[in-house]
C-alpha cells in the first residue's frame, strides 16, 4: 500500500501532467496575431517550415516538449522502480526545457492561458519529481539499510 505523501506526490504529478498538456489546446498570449490560435496549431506553423525566416523549425520543440513531458509524468505514476524514474526524469528535462521559453514569453508579452497551464504544470510535476527523488533516497531496502550512500 502506498503511503500517504507518496499518494499526494502522485496526484500533484497527474494535475501537473494534465495541465502541460491542456496547455497545447490554448493561445499562449493574450495580444497580437499568435492571441486567437492555440499553442498546437503555432508549433505546427513553425514545424512546417512557414515561419523559417522568423523562426527556426526547431522553435516547434519548445512548444511540443512540455506537453510530451507532461504526458510522460502522467505514464511514470503507474510505473515501478527504474522505469518510473527514468520517465520522471526525463519529464522533468522536458518540462525544463519549456518553461525557460513560457518564462521569457511571461515576462516580455501579455502571458495567455497556454503560459498560465504551462508555469503550473511545470511546476507541480518539477516538485513531485524531485520531491519523490529526495524520498527514494532515504527509503529504507528490504535488509534494513538506507538507500542514502551516505550513510552506512
């Protein structure tokens, strides 16, 4: 049976997962031409190559990462051992690598509702990762010993 913070953990990683990914479905800024489109359609312009000599291609990574991230957050909850913490691992550099672009679109433009899932998400799935790491570490193995290598 789980305990009670690792219940919590979990459920904060699946609202943080849902939210990354909710976040594709809406603008990410709330002024200007990008106001009236939601954030799946604008990595899909930029992936097809239509903005190239505004936007690289790549810049399509930026918007897609957190999503897939989330998604995986979501899908490590009902993994075991290593294979949960590689996702929430890889999660969490996923999220990482889209909330440094949602950060910079928050502070030099109207943030939208996209910005808004995407700042909550990101951190709620951050938190239970490394929280839940944290936890891992001092978790007792079957022969009594700590998991921690720092203690003996």
């Amino acid at each position: 049976m789980a305990r009670p913070h690792e219940t919590a953990l979990d459920a904060v990683q699946v609202v943080g997962g849902a939210l990354l990914v909710g976040a594709l479905l809406v603008p990410w800024t709330s002024e200007g031409p990008a106001s009236s489109i939601d954030a799946h359609r604008v990595g899909a312009l930029l992936a097809s190559g239509v903005l190239d000599s505004l936007v690289p291609r790549w810049g399509a990574i930026l918007i897609y990462a957190g999503p897939l991230g989330g998604a995986l957050a979501v899908v490590a909850v009902g993994l075991h051992s290593a294979a949960r913490r590689w996702c929430e691992r890889v999660a969490a550099a996923l999220v990482l690598v889209t909330l440094v672009p949602a950060s910079v679109l928050a502070l030099t433009a109207p943030p939208g509702g996209g910005v808004v899932l995407t700042m909550l998400g990101g951190l709620a799935v951050l938190v239970s990762v490394v929280v839940s790491a944290l936890l891992e570490r001092r978790r007792p193995r079957p022969n009594g010993a700590l998991t921690d290598p720092a203690v003996p």
